[in-house]
C-alpha cells in the first residue's frame, strides 16, 4: 500500500543550526503539506504547497522555514535558524486531490538543545 | 475562522462497552469533515470522509455520522487495541487540514 515516508525519524539540533526534513509523498499525489505538533498540543498546519509553489502558509511558517520539492519525488522543510520553540513533531502529508483524505507520514521528532 | 471542537478531551470505556466522540465545527462552507486515528508519537491515520449531513461510514467497530454543525464517532463494543487519539478535521481553501484537539480513548480489558 502506498505510504507516506518521512526521515529522519529523529533529530537532535543545536539553537541557531540549520535542519532539513525530507519526505517522499505518495507518488501520484498533487497536494503536498507539512504540519507540526507540540507535545500535548493539538496538530497544527504549517504550509501547503501545489504546482510547485506554496498554496498557503499559516503564521508559524515565518522567513525561517521554507519548502522545496527539488525532484519529482522529494518534499522537504527547512528551518533555517532553529529555536527551542521549533521542538516538535513534524508531519508531512500528501493528497490527490483537493479537499480528499490526506495520508500522513509517520513524523519526524525534532528536539533543539 | 473555520474552528473544530472536539469532545470529551479523555474518555475511558470498560472492553465492550460502546460509546460516543463528537466532532462539532464551525466553516464558512463545508467541504468535508475527516476522521484520524493516532497513536503515540506516531502520524495520523486516515479513517473516515464525510462529504454531506446525514452521510454514514462503517469500519469494524467504528462508524462516523455527520450533521450540519457535528460528527460523531461511534465506537460499538471497543477492544484494548482500539485505545488511541482521534482526531477531527476539516479541509480549508487550500485543502489546509484544520484539527480539533482531539479525543484520547482508552479502553481496559
């Protein structure tokens, strides 16, 4: 069955250095999509992206992050300069189309120390 | 703003015992409600779409209903390895997700 997969799994970073998460969606998906979740806290919606450019972009998504998909299958997230506050679970997710179920990877934990 | 509200936060069920998760949201013009399953320190799963009031979707011990303002998540006869976190959503312009807090189940044996 088609996945979602995401690495690394696990990331431990250093204030102020620069990470990137990669992705591979699944293959034949359209709509590409990170989120992040605080521990305890609620999923929250980072960016989408369609077409080979950003769709929307909530607040948390600042001049720190950005997205690429370099090739025809990678999606990845960088933070430029990271934060404490950045600690968290990452998640990145693919759709076919708008507004269909979108499948999830399995995350990446970032912990920056 | 487009909101999802979930309730109740926690909830404990006895194995066997069935019971209900609500789903309620407020948007400017539904495009779909999706129903997650996640577990610990893991991404979530895809369960449910939901397209239209009065629609209905069946899995195993699971079947998601929805209204004008809510969903709910009925669970019949729960067993251990349904305990998990389930999660609401619905989908913005830009196919955004907008999650509810969530609902953690626990079910003893």
């Amino acid at each position: 069955e088609p996945e979602v997969t995401q690495t690394p799994s696990h990331q431990v970073t250093q204030m102020g250095q620069e990470v990137i998460l990669r992705c591979v969606p699944i293959s034949n998906h359209l709509y590409f999509y990170w989120y992040r979740q605080i521990l305890g806290q609620k999923v929250e919606f980072l960016v989408s992206f369609y077409n080979n450019e950003i769709s929307e972009k909530s607040e948390i998504f600042d001049d720190q992050f950005s997205v690429e998909r370099p090739d025809g299958s990678n999606f990845t997230l960088k933070i430029r300069s990271t934060k404490l506050e950045d600690s968290a679970m990452y998640f990145c997710a693919s759709s076919g189309s708008l507004n269909t179920e979108a499948f999830f990877g399995q995350g990446t934990r970032l912990t920056v120390v | 703003e487009d909101q999802v509200t979930q309730s109740p936060e926690a909830l404990r069920l006895q194995e066997g015992e069935s019971s209900s998760l609500n789903c309620s949201y407020t948007v400017s013009g539904l495009r779909g409600l999706f129903w997650y399953r996640q577990d610990p320190g893991k991404g979530p799963e895809f369960l449910f779409t939901l397209y239209s009031a009065g629609e209905e979707k069946e899995k195993e011990r699971l079947k998601a209903t929805l209204t004008k303002k809510e969903s709910f998540l009925h669970i019949t006869a729960p067993k251990p390895e349904d305990s998990a976190t389930y999660l609401c959503a619905v989908p913005g312009n830009t196919g955004k997700l907008i999650f509810g807090q969530g609902t953690t189940l626990q079910v003893k044996p």
